[in-house]
C-alpha cells in the first residue's frame, strides 16, 4: 500500500477511493424510494451552516439516506463529484494505532491541499466509532474551514449522544426512525396513484388538524367530510396495515423472504448488538442479561404500566438502578416511555409510566410471532395502541404526550399543545366501540372541544357526542 510522504501511513486518497466511487464515473448508485426527511436534511445542508447529524437505530437507513444526499448535489450541480467524500468509520484501518487516531486531521489536511479556496462536503458514517470525534468536528467548524460536515451515528449508541452534548449550538441533529405506516404504505404502494392520492389526502388534513389544536383549539373544525375515502382503497390500506404488524419498519428486513431468517436477523442487530454492545460500552454495566430479562417482559404487553419497584425486584436489582438504567434503555431506541398526566411540571413528578416498543417487528421477533397474531383481538388492541403512540410522537408542536389515568378511568393518551389545550385520544380498535366515558370525562373536566377515538373500521363524527372524531386506525396512523 503506498505510503502518504508526510505521514508515513497509507494515503488517504487511497484510503478514501473505494467509498467514493463518484469520483471516477460522477454516478451514485443508491435507493429510489426517498423518505420525506431527505427532503428536509437536503434543505438544510443547502441553507444552513450547522453541522448536520442523523441518528436512529440500526439499520435503518442511515447510510442510504446519506448516498441520497450525495447523489442529489451531483445532479443539481451543487458540488462536483470530487467534492465529496464519504468516509465510514467501520473502515478496520481505523483499528490500527498508527492510522485511526491521526486519520480525521490527515483527512482534512489531504482536502484542503487537494481542494483549495472550495467548499468541500463531508460524509461522516458510524462517526461515533471515533473516539473524540466531537472534538475534532468543533475544531474545523470553529476554526472556519471551507467544509460542510454531515455526520451519521447510531442512536442506539448512548456514547453518540453524550458526545453531541459539546457541539450544542453547531450541530442541527435529525432523528431516522423505522418507517412509519405512511412511508410503509409508499413504499409498497407506489404503482397505486388512487391509494397515493388518498395518502396525501389524509396527510394534508392531519397536518391541518394539528396545526390548528395548536393556533385556535375552540375554532377546530372536527368534521371528516374532507376525508372521502373508496371501499377499495380503505381495504387496501387495511391489507397494508396488517403486513406492517407484522413486518414493521426495518426497510432490510423485508428483503429477507424467510420469516425465521428475517426475525433472527431482527433479534441479533436489533437487540442482542444494541443490549451487549452499545449499552455495555456506554455503562460499564456487568450484567447486561438483567436489563435484557427487563426488556423482554416489557416485550411482554407494548403500553403496560411499569411499577419500577416490582420490575427491580422481578429482575434482582435495586430500584435505584432501575431507575438509573431504564432511560438508558430508552435512549438506544428500543422502548420509549410516556408518563402519566399530571398538571405537575414533569421534572417534579414520580410515579408510574408506560413503555411502548420502537417497531412492532422486534416483539414478533423476539417472541417468535407470524400472521396469526393478527387474530388475536387483545394483542391486536396493543399493537393499534403501541402505534398510535408511536405516531403521536410526531405530532406537530407537541409539548406534552401523556396517560390518564385517576381511581375510576384512563385514557389512553393525551396530547398537550400549550397553555390549557389539550386533546384527549382513546384507542378502541375492535369491531364494535363502547365504553367512552374516560374521554369523555376528561373533555369535560378540562373543557376541551375535541376528542378522537382511534377505531377499527369506524369513521365518522359521533351524532350523540358531537365533539367525538372517530378515525379508523389504518387513516389515523397517515395524519403524521
């Protein structure tokens, strides 16, 4: 391998060619599908300063998503092929003591002599297996280099995101989850422009719905009558949504054909890495296979209350090292949390929360589950509301989403969008919808003018409780 003159180990160039193959042919090979945040991430690289960074878990899409990026600076001619350099850290070479540490400022030094007086635009992959490279990225960002750094780490990697704590105020970071039911839809349906059509549709009225709880929550407009939907189209999206129980969000994954195959490789990248690598690397934690048996039966039932107390003892640690390791659990993107709803500030508040799981995938793998789960009507009620929840996390402007629960009732989420607004959402996805009177009570109690009630296969406005939306899982799930 040739040597670099001034440093003795191998040249970049040579290091770097095989990952830029643009630079010979001006050609980047790469997905077609482009999922909405390209559109955002291509925006801000063009518009703004920041450093740019794109976290979510493995595979996920991350890498892809970047080569998007590349190839769309090459066709509109916004760089030149030679401009850019993409570089993974998974390189081996960056395992050898005399390359991997001096790398970042041979590579940078190699750009500036190579590109003098022009922008050149970085892409960084599995940036986090580089050990201080926040520090670096903060050095060249302040000292003003002629360059554009957009980065890629796993989330499922807590030493990521503690490391991204030094760069508040120069990094602009965007998180890539699973595919939601929108994308899945997209994805799978892209030769169906009535189905597309009706997407866009539910969309525009889901953008409306959330913007408008926020400007002027008394004025809503709760009706559906935008929303006129085929009997074709909403079997479809039906037939959609039950593949997507059960295949999820893991674009790679739906590659695989072989159902035992595909949930093997779920298990091995999706936890078994996550649990023993990351958050063994990250913690310091001895006993990765408590918080793994912790996981597993929060795997048991999505959206199950957790008493930290009991959960410590069933697994035999102590309730302070529960509570110190399941936001890390958390942060590697495999369960989130929702608290209960409290007019409390959350910092002050202690009690129970929920867990709902990331993707819906990683139960059926975990525990070994194929299409017959979809007629099971209680599983199925858990996985309508894990979804539910999972969507609600994007809800535009969001300051709040939280359980009700008091001695008598619950109710399954509650949005808060600022001041005394609020909107109260209860998921009854089962063939007939009764039992209302939580939603209803909270309407009441906090004098709001909206309610939705995430059904099955009913869609209409309530003519007994005019203030009531009942919206069909499989609709609802396209508003974000």
């Amino acid at each position: 391998m040739a040597k670099d003159k001034l440093s003795g180990i191998p040249a970049v160039k040579e290091i770097l060619t095989p990952y830029n193959p643009w630079w010979e042919n001006g050609d980047v090979k790469t997905e077609i599908f482009k999922r909405p945040i390209f559109h955002k991430i291509y925006k801000d690289l063009l518009s703004i300063k920041q450093i740019i960074s794109i976290t979510g878990p493995r595979r996920v899409g991350k890498t892809t998503l970047l080569k998007q990026v590349i190839q769309a600076l090459i066709r509109d001619d916004h760089a030149k092929p030679d401009e850019i350099i993409y570089f993974s850290f998974d390189e081996p070479l960056m395992a050898e003591p005399y390359i991997g540490p001096r790398f970042f400022d041979e590579l940078i030094k190699w750009a500036d002599m190579t590109h003098k007086n022009k922008t050149v635009y970085f892409f960084l992959d599995e940036i986090q297996k580089f050990e201080l490279w926040e520090r670096y990225l903060k050095k060249y960002y302040d000292l003003g280099f002629s360059a554009r750094f957009i980065v890629s780490g796993s989330a499922s990697s807590p030493i990521f995101r503690k490391s991204r704590e030094s760069l508040l105020g120069r990094i602009k970071d965007n998180h890539l989850s699973p595919f939601s039911f929108k994308e899945f839809v997209y994805f799978h349906k892209s030769d169906d422009q009535e189905l597309l059509d009706f997407v866009k549709q539910a969309h525009d009225f889901g953008r409306k719905l959330q913007r408008d709880t926020i400007l002027d929550w008394k004025a809503i407009d709760s009706e559906a009558g935008p929303l006129s939907i085929s009997r074709r189209v909403f079997e479809e999206l039906n037939r959609q949504l039950n593949a997507y129980f059960i295949e999820g969000g893991f674009p790679e994954a739906w590659e695989i054909k072989d159902m035992v195959r595909r949930q093997e490789y779920l298990f091995d990248n999706q936890v078994q890495k996550v649990i023993f690598e990351d958050l063994v690397i990250a913690t310091e934690f001895r006993k990765p296979e408590k918080i793994k048996s912790y996981y597993l039966s929060l795997v048991e039932q999505p959206g199950q209350e957790i008493n930290i107390e009991k959960s410590a003892q069933r697994i035999g640690v102590s309730r302070a090292m529960l509570e110190k390791y399941l936001p890390l659990l958390e942060m590697t993107d495999l369960v989130k949390t929702l608290p209960r709803f409290s007019k409390r500030p959350l910092k002050f508040r202690r009690g129970s929360v929920k867990c709902y799981l990331v993707d819906l995938a990683l139960r059926n793998a975990i525990l070994k589950l194929n299409e017959n789960v979809l007629q099971d009507p209680v599983i199925m009620g858990f996985y309508a509301e894990n979804l539910v929840f999972n969507a609600l996390r994007q809800f535009e402007g969001v300051i709040e989403l939280a359980f009700y629960k008091d001695a008598r009732r619950e109710l399954d989420f509650v949005v808060h969008v600022g001041g005394k607004r609020y909107l109260p959402i209860e998921v009854k996805y089962r063939d007939t919808v009764d039992d209302l009177a939580a939603i209803k009570y909270f309407m009441k109690e906090y004098g709001q003018a909206l309610g939705i009630v995430v059904t099955k296969n009913i869609f209409k406005k309530s003519p007994e409780d005019k203030n009531l939306l009942f919206i069909p899982l499989s609709i609802f799930l396209l508003f974000f």
